[in-house]
C-alpha cells in the first residue's frame, strides 16, 4: 500500500448529564475507506457506520 490517506469520516457525540454523578453519553460515527484501502479486495464495503451509547458514573 502507499502513503496517504486510507480513511475520511466524522464523528458526532453527546453528553446528557442525568444526575449530578450520572450521565449518558451517545455517539455516532461514519467513515468511508479512500485510495488503496477502498480498492483492496479485503474490504468489502468501503462505508463504515458505527454508533454507540454509554452511562457512566463519576465518583
């Protein structure tokens, strides 16, 4: 493979304080695979959607 990008995306996220030491947090997350790795036969799909949420407590 070459030098170069291999990857472009954006990520958006938030934070919901819930209570004072609680909070949930969710994100989303798109890239698409760009130059050689979009043309390796390896990759199937050069879209990648990913998401995710989380509660977390702080102490």
């Amino acid at each position: 493979a070459k030098s170069g990008f291999k990857a472009v995306g954006a990520e958006l996220g938030f934070v919901y304080p819930v209570f004072e030491s609680w909070e949930v947090r969710t994100m989303i997350e798109y890239t698409r695979l760009v130059g050689d790795a979009a043309d390796s036969p390896i990759s199937k799909d050069n879209n990648v959607l990913f998401g995710g949420l989380a509660v977390s407590y702080k102490f």
